[in-house]
C-alpha cells in the first residue's frame, strides 16, 4: 500500500480509537491488530468471549428464481442441501480448478440467499458471480458498503448474545436468521473464525456503533474482551481455518488445501468441476501439511521446510499458538505421503529447528466438537 | 546506528535489554532466541531475535565484547521482558573487548529526545 492511498475505515474506527487499538493496514482497511494484548485476546476468545469488528468482509446477496441454480455454478459445495434458515462454507472455484474465494453462503428463504466474502476479494467476486448470472434469473446486488459486521466468538458468546437477542440461541451451528436489530434488518448466523462457538452479526452500519457498545458493555462482566486481527489470527490458524489469499487462492486447490470435503462432485455442474475431477483421480503432488515445532521458536509465513534434509516447502500461515505455547504452522508440501507425526526442520534465521507434522486441526472446542457429531 | 538497546557496564561487565519504548512496540514477547555463550561480536551486530505473536526483532550488541552470560529465565518466562525490560528482562551480559565503547552512546536524556524524533520509529529495536 503506497502513502498516496487512503485506507478505508469502518463505521466503528472511532470506538477503536477510543478503546486504544493499535490501527494497521489490512487490505486497504484500517483495523485494529489489537487492543490491548493479542494473547490476552487470544485467551478471552477461548476462555470467555471476544467481539471482533469485522465489518471490512463484504456481504452479497443473491436473489430470484434460479439462485440456487446460479449458486450451485459457482461453489464447490453443495447450495442445495441447506435448507432456509441454514449456512454452509463453500469455495467459489475458477476453471482450472483453483478457488477464488471462500466463502459463507446462508439461505434466508424465498431464493434469497447471503453470501459473505473476503475484503480484499469483493470486486473479483462480483465480477465472478455477473459472469456467471447469464440467462438465469437471478438478481445479485452487493451490499458491502451498506453493512457492517460484528463477531462475538467464545465458550461465553451465547450467554452474552441471549440477552438482547434470544432467538439466536435457537440456531444451531451453522444456523442464520434474519431479524431486527435496533430497527434495522440485520442478519445473525451461528458462525465464526475462531473454532469456538459464536456469532456473526451483519448491519447496517449506521447501526453497528450501538451493537457494538451495547455488546461490550454487556460483555465485560462476562469477560467478553474487544479482539483485533492479530488475535483473530492465531484462533484460525489454530482452528485450521484458511485464510484466502495466504493459505489457498486462484493457484491452489480445495484438495491441496485439505478442504475436499468442500467439493461435491456428485451433485451436478460447476466452473472447473472437470479440473476438480481430474486432481481427484490424478492425487495430489502438493498438500497444505500442518506443522508443530518441537523445539522452541517462532515460524513466520515464508520460513523454508526441510523433510529428510531437502526443502519441501515453505509455509504460508505460521505463528506462535497461544494455546499449545509452541510454534504452528502450515505450508505446501511437495510430500503429500507424509502422515502426521513426520519429522521435519524449520529454517528460522539460519538455523535449522525441529518440528513434527500434525493432523489439523491444532486445536477443536468442545462445543464445535459436539456440534459436529 | 541508534537502536532500542540499554547497556549498563559495572565491574567490567555490560548487561543488555531492551527498553522500556521497545518492549511496548514490541508487545507480547513469546520467544527469546539468547546468544551462544563464550560467542564473541563486534559493536553493532546482530546477537538475539526478540519474538512477538506477530514479528521477530533483532538486538545488537552495543559495545563489543565476549558472551559471559545469559537470562535463562526468559525460556521459561519469556514476557519478563515486557513485565521488566530495564530489570528482571535482561537478555545477556558481555564482557566488553573496548572498554570506553560504551561512551559513545545515547544516555538517558538522549535517548527519550531520540524518541520524539522519526528516526527512532524506523530504527530496530
């Protein structure tokens, strides 16, 4: 980012301001990286609850009778299998069978659907999706300007959320509902990118000033902390979310990433889906491997991997977890035979340091646990 | 070069660490990676990586001399250095090779004027 720019900031940069964050350029937003303490953020989130402001993803909606024809085109997952009421995690693929983003993709009812999209992907995304709405009536209208967003995330998310807002309670993971907040159609889903239990509030963002307010106040006396990108970070990394752009982007697959779960195959066409095949039957050259240090230092996104003496790799998200007090890692690995608990050296100022291949993800909640089973 | 180091010589040995301004822009320290005992530098050069969640930052030694010793208890308890960088978060001591080096670095008074300048947000800590 040159000087010359200008960031953008969100309905909420004041507050930050006022809270003493330490402001960074994310994207061409100016976010908090963190409050006070991204461990102590990082622990708030795992331990009581944090509340991220996370208003620079974009929100698109999609409306009319061939949504979800036009959706299913566009994502690897299958649109059709959620019902209203329902969100599911999806990649948007490209024709050789990369992703071009990943996204959160909720059926409100009535061939209304809302899609939630990376920052930084927001007008590739809407070129992508008006390519792809040829011949089919559907409407699609992006509204990231219009809203903003909050994610109230950990194990205390849902005592504080259940104050003013009951009826969240009921949404299972993965859950979403429309509804009102201060006047206003918002919408909350069950959702977070974290791996604890919590909540994603999407508003319009002439309203997100008093949610946010309201929810801190509220929040403090349950432990509730305000959280910036630093801490959000570290939670996904070790929740073994990707992050676009980082971890998986136009030149590497689902498969690579160890997301095949996301791409269903049988449930009829989509952009790329013969290339997504052919990698299915072909195998993988390349994995994204997760890595943990056994020898104490920190990884950074770039540090060299070393299998059996040779580079193997590098990694692309690394960092310090808060939670395993080790250094994590994960990085596209030219050794897709290597079965957790390989052992492998991480290149950290000149030194080689030992570190072991584990299955991710690094860490899982009780409450995502059991929202899985 | 002006960094972010403190050196204190007393008894014919200079402890290290990094100040109280370096901490703070530091933030939460999880890692020190410490010099090799015996490892002898010249002024200037780089001879720890202090770690933060976020980024890594080199320390330079401020006079020259050999490594006479280390804060093992960083290993254990590496955020000493944010709880007491001037104190308990000592990184290492050195038993300096030119004496009188050390009179040709910022003291106290100068070194808080360094900070208002824009130099001292560019400089390594």
């Amino acid at each position: 980012m040159t000087a010359t720019t200008e960031l953008r900031r969100t309905a909420l940069y004041e507050a930050h301001k006022a809270l003493g964050a330490k402001l960074v350029d994310f994207h061409g937003w100016e976010l908090p990286i963190q409050y006070e303490s991204i461990l102590k953020e990082h622990a708030a989130v795992r331990n009581q609850c944090g509340l991220f402001d996370v208003s620079h993803m974009g929100q698109v909606w999609v409306y009319g009778p061939d949504s979800l024809k036009f959706l299913q085109t566009i994502n690897t997952n299958d649109i059709g299998k959620i019902g209203p009421g329902k969100a599911i995690y999806s990649h948007l693929p490209n024709e050789k069978g990369g992703v071009v983003d990943d996204v959160i993709v909720s059926n409100m009812g009535e061939d209304r659907y809302l899609v939630v999209v990376n920052a930084a992907t927001v007008d590739k995304d809407f070129v992508y999706f008006q390519k792809h709405t040829q011949g089919l009536k559907v409407e699609i209208d992006n509204m990231s300007d219009y809203y903003g967003m909050i994610a109230v995330q950990g194990p205390k998310a849902a005592a504080l959320v259940g104050l003013d807002y009951p009826k969240a309670l009921e949404l299972p993971r993965f859950g979403a509902m429309m509804t009102e907040v201060f006047d206003q159609k918002s919408a909350i889903t069950r959702t977070g990118y974290t791996g604890e239990d919590g909540f994603e509030f999407i508003v319009p963002s002439e309203i997100i000033s008093r949610l946010w307010d309201n929810l801190l106040t509220k929040g403090r006396a349950l432990g509730c902390a305000p959280c910036g990108l630093g801490a959000r970070d570290t939670l996904r990394l070790e929740a073994g979310y990707l992050l676009y752009g980082q971890d998986i982007d136009d030149d590497h697959s689902s498969y690579e990433a160890g997301y095949g779960w996301v791409v269903k195959l049988d449930k009829g066409d989509f952009v790329g889906k013969a290339n997504f095949e052919k990698q299915k039957k072909e195998g993988l050259k390349r994995k994204l491997t997760g890595l943990r240090m056994t020898e104490r230092g920190v990884p950074r996104p770039g540090t060299p991997v070393f299998v059996d003496g040779k580079q193997a790799g590098t990694l692309c998200s690394a960092t310090f977890s808060p939670t395993l007090q080790a250094g994590i890692g994960q990085g596209y690995l030219d050794r897709a035979d290597l079965k957790p608990g390989a052992k492998a050296e991480l290149e950290l100022h000149g030194r080689r340091v030992a570190a072991e291949t584990v299955k991710m993800p690094y860490y899982a909640s009780e409450d995502i646990k059991n929202a899985k089973a | 070069m002006k960094s972010h180091e403190w050196v204190c010589v007393e008894g014919g040995t200079a402890s290290v660490g990094v100040s109280d301004h370096a901490q703070h822009e530091i933030t939460d320290v999880v890692y020190v990676e410490l010099p090799k005992l015996g490892r002898k530098v010249a002024q200037g050069e780089a001879i720890s990586v202090i770690e933060s969640v976020k980024a890594a930052f080199d320390i330079y030694a401020p006079v020259s001399g050999e490594v006479v010793a280390v804060n093992e208890a960083l290993t254990k308890d590496p955020a000493l250095v944010n709880r007491s960088p001037h104190e308990e978060g000592w990184l290492f001591k050195l038993k300096p090779s030119k004496p009188g080096e050390e009179n040709g670095l910022m003291d106290f008074a100068k070194y808080q004027e360094f900070l208002q300048s824009p130099a001292a947000h560019g400089a390594s800590h």
